[in-house]
C-alpha cells in the first residue's frame, strides 16, 4: 500500500512539474504570466449574455451591447481564460420525482445546506399547468446555480397535498432560514404568472435575502474584518463591493451551500455607507470580491480558476473550509486512484492481476470505511473541537500559501484537460508495469506460485494464526519432550514470526536427490529366502546311517562356498550431495570413490531425515531434483518451501518448528 501510495505522489510531482514546464513556454513566448483581462466591448453580443446567464444576472431590459457590457463590469471582471461558451450548460438534468409527502418532507424539509424547487402538479380535476418550454428553460437555468429540481404529483398522495394546500399548480422553493449549519428550513410558494422571467426575478430576490447587506462602516470593521468569538477563527467571511444594487444569482447562491462556515456579505458602493467603507479601504476598486480569514487578506479573482461563476467560487471556498463529507469524498477518490497502481505492480496473467485488483480494491475501501467510522466517533467527543479547528487552521495556511495556490491553479487546469489526465495516467500505469517487469523478471517459481495462489488448503484450521509452535509438538506425535524444558523464549510470537526478513531464505541448505542404479537390479525377496533354502547342504537334513559318497559332498561344499561369498545389498542407496560440496568441488576430480561420496550421504542423513516424498505436493522425490531442509530436519522440494515460506508462513509444514530458528539440543531430531 505505501508502495502504490509514494507512486501516486510521484504522479501528482510529475503533474505539478509539467504545469511548471509549460508556464516556463509561456512565459518566453509572452512575456508575463499575470491574468490577463478582457473588455467587454470586444466581446460579441452572444458571449455578453452567456457571461450574465453564468453569473444569474438578468438582462431583459438590455437591448444595446453597451448596456450589455455594463452589466458584465458591475458584476466583476473579465479573464481571458473565462469559458463563455454554451458548453458549460448542463444537458441533462437530474430530476427527483416525489411519490409520497414522507418523501417530500425527507428530501426537502431536511436539506440544511441546498436549495429546491420543486413543481407542484395538482389533481387531475384542476388543470393549470406550467408549459413544458418554461419549465424545461427554468430547470436549465436553476440547475447551473445547484438548485435541486423535483415534480411532486399530487395524485399520487392528495392527503398531503390537501394538507399543504397545494390545490393548483404551483413552484416551491425551500431555503435554510438562518445562517447555521442545522436551521430550519423555509418554503416559499410562487402562484404568479408562469413566465420564466417573472420566475427566474422571485427566485433571485429570494435567495439574495440569504446575503447580509453591510450598512454601516462600523459594522463592516465589527463584524467582518475583526474575529472576536471563540468560534471566528474558523470562519470564512466573503464581502462583494459592487455598483450594481443587485446580487449576482450565483454569488447568493453559493451562500446557502456554506451555512454555519462562510459567511456573505454585500456593499453597494453607489450608497452613501458603501463610499464611507471604500474611502476608507482605499485599496479596493469594485466590482470586488474579498475572501477574509483570521490569517488573510485576499481578492478572489486574480489566478486561474476563480471565475465568477458557482462552481468555481463554491470549489474555490471548499478549499478553504472543507466539510466532513468533502473530506470523505477526496479520501474515496484518491484511495481507489492509488488502487489502479495494482494493475502495474501485480505480475502474472490477465485474470490474476483482475483477481489482485477487485481484492485490493475491496480491501482498502473497507479499511477506509472503518477508518472513518473510527474518525466520526472521536469527531463527537467535546474536546476534539479545539482539534478541529487547529486542523483547518493549518488547512488554510497551506491552501493560501504560494505552494497551495499553484496546486489549487494546477487541479483547475487539470479539471478543464480531464482527458488529457486520464490518457497521461494511462502512460503512467503502463511504464510502471514495464519497470516493474524488467526490476524484477520473470523468474522461474512465477509458474508455480500463480497455480498455487488461490490454495487455501492451510486455512483448514486457524491455530497457526494464534500460536504456530506452541502446542504443537502433541500433534507432531512427540510423547518424550518436557514442557517445562520448552522455555516461551523458543516459541516466537505471531507478530515476531509475520516480521521475520526473508533473506534466511536463501541461506537454507540445499542439495540434489540422487538414486543409485541399482533400483533396476532389485531383487524380489522370496527369490532370495528360496535361494537361501537352496544353499543348505542336503547331506546334514539325511537320516544317521546313510552313506554318502564323495562326489555329493564336493558338491555340497562348493554350493555352500558360492552361498557364503558377500552380496551387494538389493535395498535402494539414497545418496544427498549437499549444493556447498558441488560448488567447492574440483571438475577434475569428479571420478570420487564410493566411499567418499557414502560418507557425505551419511553426514547428510544425519542432518535431515530420510524421505522419499514431499508434504507439500505429495509427490515422489525423483533424480537430480533440488530439495531444501529446514532446521528442525525435515526437507521438501525447493520450490514448494520457498513459496511456503515467502507467504509469511515462517514454520515447518510438518512439526510447525520456526524455519529460522534451530531446534534445541534437548529436542531428539528423529523423535518424530
């Protein structure tokens, strides 16, 4: 995990540095890297209006372009890098369609921190109805500013229609009441004309109520620009100053998003209040929107990526006081994008690496599901509020900082070339696969270790979770052994044994199965009794008193000479030539006597027992194959150990002695 997690911090370093790089162009092809702006003069009469439906201005009275164009500077400046063209409307809009009044009263009556409209269809006996045009452009327009949309038919629960009076069609706005971040929420009802200018005006002046309107001087240098309650400090205060006596739709808009956090305010600098805050600010030129914390200062507008609009005011302000679940969801995001990264570093065939990639995927999102359950019960105890509000102390002064403006500026032009980082992520994952593959090579257990992967043989019971060597020299059959002399120092606990380095491995002994030829030559052993009955001399079982001559007893003396010469034994020798002698060994003198090569087998037998089978596959040792022992005596095929012991699974498959730790002297090796 922390693997893929550094990967994924060099993909944002390797982000940030490109961004850099082509500032750098930029700046040697232009000259200056500062935000130029436009004048609206220049720009068309169709972008003059696409620039105030995005800001929620209305301009139905407008017919000149100059009118136009004063409309746009009262409610802020113009970027060259502003997007003013219809693509930014939403195409489809997502429409809650409610059947039931609890379902109204849950969707609605508690929403602490959004904005519905909802259209109110009324029973089939009353027929005024809005056009489907009107509500079709009201849903286009309201949704730009993150205005819920909802139908509620009434014949589908008329009980609750009746009881809110609803009995003709109608639009309900419901709004949070007061600036907390859980207030009561209000409905208002429009009955008027169903035009869309005369809609798109009630819900504009009922949502700019939700702005408090600064009127003094003292008030202003009071309540916005000093903190004094111990809660201030966390708070964010935004302040319009603006020629224009009317709120920009997206700028009230944002206001209800952020209750109990950010705080807005406006200053209509025309009044006779507005020109006293302005002589004394001096420094503020409107249309002007100032962000205030406890710690800065600053004007929102001037880098890329604070356009007048509501979506990038309300991600500008989420970086500034984020909320739980805006936390959450960045967790989420960048918890599964480090996911991804298992694809590159898993090696192996296609359904291997899917397999490897759903369970990482299902394991981290459930680590990070309990995580957070944890964080949200800590979250509920009094005293982590001093805790919190250290933490978005800190949040602030890194977002505000030179480092967290370029990154800020840095994921607004990645948002705007989302594809462009998808197809560059894309590169990444496959040249991280490709270093992967050739740092570490297609070695030669890859084979065996991916037809064994899914064996979930050993979790037939859990007692080697617990404790893998206590306990378990009563199942390994040794009576001899006395618990008390099994001191608790030579029985590693479960944690010692998962942090055990895998470099042993490599030290075991290791050595080659070799049979002798003489397993063709075996002998069946009733013909060897019946050739043993064969060689008793017939003249010692005959009867006292017979004669014998001379030629049947040389040939009795001769059977018995032949029986007594030495015979080679037809048992099968087992011969273990340890890997050190082989590698030590003189190519020039591999003529090596018998005896020498008999007595390294006996040296060896005494190191490890005799077998002819391997626990692990179950298979018959064959000639020239490698095996492996373990301290505690026992020995395997080399490949099956190592693939036993590299899964953590640091004991011996047979007595469930630690593979890294020599058996005492006390404990006899054959007594198993």
């Amino acid at each position: 995990m922390f693997i893929k997690l550094i990967l994924f911090l060099v993909y944002i370093v390797i982000l940030f540095l490109l961004t850099r790089i082509l500032e750098t162009l930029t700046w040697i092809e232009v000259g200056n890297l500062s935000r130029r702006l436009l004048d609206p003069m220049t720009m068309s009469v169709m972008k003059l209006k696409a620039l105030l439906d995005q800001r929620g201005i209305g301009y139905e009275g407008a017919i000149e372009k100059q009118e136009l164009a004063e409309l746009v500077e009262s409610s802020g400046a113009i970027a060259e890098d502003t997007k003013t063209n219809k693509e930014e409307e939403i195409s489809t809009v997502a429409v809650t369609n409610f059947t039931t009044g609890s379902l109204f009263d849950e969707h609605v009556e508690d929403a602490k921190d959004s904005i519905w409209l909802v259209y109110i269809i009324p029973d089939q006996s009353h027929v005024n109805y809005l056009a489907d045009t009107s509500w079709n452009i009201i849903k286009q327009k309201m949704s730009a500013f993150g205005v819920n949309i909802g139908v509620f038919d009434c014949s589908l629960d008329p009980m609750y229609c009746a009881r809110r009076d609803w009995y003709y069609t109608c639009l309900i706005l419901g709004l949070p009441e007061e600036f907390q971040t859980k207030s009561k929420v209000t409905l208002f009802q429009y009955t008027g004309p169903f035009k869309v200018n005369n809609i798109h005006s009630w819900i504009k002046e009922s949502i700019s109520k939700k702005v408090h309107t600064v009127n003094s001087l003292n008030s202003y240098s009071n309540n916005w620009m000093q903190y004094i309650t111990p809660r201030d400090p966390s708070e964010v205060r935004v302040v319009m100053f603006s020629k224009y006596p009317s709120i920009p739709l997206f700028y009230s808009s944002v206001s209800v998003k952020f209750p109990g956090r950010v705080k807005f305010g406006f200053v209509d600098s025309g009044s006779k209040s507005g020109k006293d805050i302005l002589y004394n600010i001096q420094s503020i030129k409107p249309p002007t929107y100032l962000i205030i914390t406890s710690e800065y200062i600053l004007v929102y507008g001037q880098n890329f990526g604070e356009d007048l609009n509501f979506k990038s005011m309300e991600t500008y302000l989420k970086t500034l006081y984020p909320c739980v679940n805006d936390i959450f969801i960045l967790s989420l995001i960048i918890c599964n994008c480090v996911t991804l990264l298992e694809i590159s570093l898993a090696q192996g065939t296609f359904i291997k690496r899917l397999m490897k990639f759903i369970w990482c995927i299902v394991k981290i999102n459930m680590c990070l599901l309990l995580i957070w359950i944890a964080l949200l019960t800590l979250l509920q105890l009094p005293l982590m509020h001093n805790l919190t509000v250290l933490c978005l102390k800190l949040l602030r002064l890194c977002r505000l900082s030179t480092f967290g403006t370029l990154f800020y500026k840095d994921y607004c032009f990645y948002s705007r070339h989302f594809v462009f980082t998808e197809i560059f992520f894309g590169f990444y994952l496959v040249t991280v696969g490709y270093i992967q593959y050739k740092r570490k090579g297609p070695l030669e257990e890859e084979e065996d270790v991916e037809a064994d992967e899914w064996n979930f043989s050993e979790f037939r019971t859990l007692e080697h979770l617990f404790s893998p060597t206590a306990g378990l020299f009563r199942s390994a059959g040794i009576p001899a052994i006395d618990p008390e002399r099994v001191h608790m120092r030579d029985m590693p606990t479960l944690r010692q044994i998962c942090s055990v380095p895998d470099e042993y491995i490599t030290k075991l002994p290791k050595w080659q199965f070799i049979m002798d030829k003489t397993v063709e030559n075996l002998v069946n052993i009733d013909n060897i009794s019946q050739s043993e009955e064969a060689c008793k001399c017939d003249c010692n079982s005959d009867p006292p008193g017979k004669t014998f001559s001379t030629q049947s007893c040389e040939k009795c003396r001769k059977l018995q000479n032949e029986c007594n010469e030495p015979k080679s034994s037809p048992s099968v020798k087992k011969k273990h030539l340890h890997l050190d002698r082989l590698k030590n060994s003189d190519p020039t003198t591999t003529d090596q006597s018998d005896t020498d090569q008999e007595k390294d087998a006996m040296e060896d037998e005494h190191l490890h027992l005799e077998n002819s089978q391997c626990v692990i596959c179950l298979d018959d040792y064959t000639k020239g194959v490698w095996l492996c022992g373990l301290p505690c005596g026992h020995s395997f095929h080399q490949t099956c150990i190592h693939i036993w012991l590299k899964r953590d699974n640091h004991y011996c498959p047979v007595c469930r002695w630690t593979s890294y730790t020599p058996k005492p002297s006390y404990i006899h090796l054959h007594s198993e």
